[in-house]
C-alpha cells in the first residue's frame, strides 16, 4: 500500500501504457474506418497473465490445421477495477458517471448494465454494430451465423466463467480459467465459421486471489458513511 500510494501521488495520465478507457477509440475504430468487420471478446476477469497463455494456446491450434496469428498487449485498468466499470470503459463513450448508491456505471447518460444496453449503446455509435452473450453466440449453426453478423460492424461477444465461478467458489477460480481457454477457443473457431477473421480478446478486469483468510489487521478501518458504493475492496466516495 505505501508503494501504491507514492506512485498514486506522482501519476499522471500520460502513461506508455494504453488506457482502457481509450480501448473503442484506439482499437476497434481502426477497422471500423477500414471497414473491416470486428469481433471483440471481453472475458470477465481474464488476468493479463491468463491472456499470455491464451496467446500461446491459439498459436498452438495452428498445428490442428487452423490457421491463426496472435499476439498480446496491455492496457490499464480503470480504478477502481469491477466489472461495472471495466465492461463501460470498452464501450464507445464522451463521459461515464456513477449516480446511485449501487455499482451501475453510466455511458453518456444510459446505463451499460446487461448485454441488451451496452447492445443499445453500441448502436448509438455504429447503428450496424451489436452485443451477444457468448453462449447465444455459441448456439448458431453456420448459415444461420452468417446471416446474423453479416451485416454487423463490430460483433461484442461476452464471456464471464472466471468471474461468475470467483463469486460463487473462490478455490475453483483456476479451473474456471482453464474452461475459459477452451470456451474462448471455440469462441474463436465459431467467428472463424462465420467468415470473421478480424479478433480482439480482452477483460474488464484481473481477478485477485489468496489461498488463506484476510486477516483482520489486514483490513483499513474506514468510515464509509455516505459512499456510492462500498465493499471490501474499495470505496467509491
């Protein structure tokens, strides 16, 4: 913590490393402008570490005479780093605010809660663009795939067992990664059914893991009263 905060205390926001919330604009609009169709993986709590051995697991397919390049790079994380906020960083936005007592994020002013409004928002910015949950995605026969993203511009597929497993099992978060290697595999080869050629994969946020209890000394004693949102890990004033 007293690292943290003598780096938080000089930080500006030029940094060499990208920031998500500049993920839409830097990384999807380049083929949008081309005009080339894009499919954007966002897999709930899939750590950049997670995201090395994915790279290396998807450039191992070619030896399964599927063809596929890949490589990997980072992005900062908004802080506080929850899913709320992540998945709203990645959306194309002007301004996101909080503004109730809960964990909603809003993106100029609609809320980016549940795959049919970050669908909406989406839309707002590119009428020929769209969001689907991955198991939704996974069900489309070929022909039937081909017709749903071919008019699309940019196709965003969500994905969340790490972090849908962290909440329920702690001890059971490993696992779930590596189902999530092999769900976003298929994810990938499912795209590939449909013509795409064009791939992003990337998270809202990491996961944090310790295989012992938090101690009580480990926790800062905070008056929380009148915080937006408040939880063991943050708090958002």
């Amino acid at each position: 913590n007293d690292n943290w905060q003598s780096f938080a205390e000089t930080y500006t926001t030029s940094s060499p490393v990208p920031h998500q919330q500049k993920f839409y604009n830097t990384k999807v609009q380049p083929y949008l402008d081309k005009q080339n169709k894009l499919f954007v993986i966002i897999s709930d709590a899939l750590r950049y570490e997670c995201g090395v051995e994915l790279t290396s697991q998807i450039l191992s397919e070619n030896k399964k005479k599927d063809r596929f390049s890949a490589t990997i790079s980072s992005m900062l994380s908004s802080l506080p780093s929850y899913t709320q906020l992540g998945m709203a960083s990645l959306l194309p936005h002007k301004k996101l605010s909080i503004q109730n007592k809960n964990d909603i994020v809003f993106v100029d002013e609609k809320s980016s809660a549940g795959t049919a409004n970050r669908d909406k928002i989406l839309k707002s910015y590119d009428e020929n663009a769209m969001a689907i949950g991955y198991e939704d995605f996974l069900k489309y026969k070929r022909e039937e795939g081909r017709e749903l993203v071919k008019n699309a511009s940019v196709v965003y597929i969500y994905h969340d067992e790490i972090d849908k497993m962290g909440e329920k099992n702690e001890i059971k978060t490993f696992d779930a990664v590596q189902s999530t290697f092999e769900s976003i595999i298929k994810i990938i080869k499912q795209i590939s059914n449909f013509n795409g050629s064009n791939m992003l994969i990337t998270s809202d946020h990491g996961f944090l893991y310790t295989n012992q209890p938090t101690q009580e000394s480990e926790f800062c004693k905070v008056d929380s009263e009148g915080a937006i949102k408040s939880n063991r890990r943050f708090i958002i004033g």
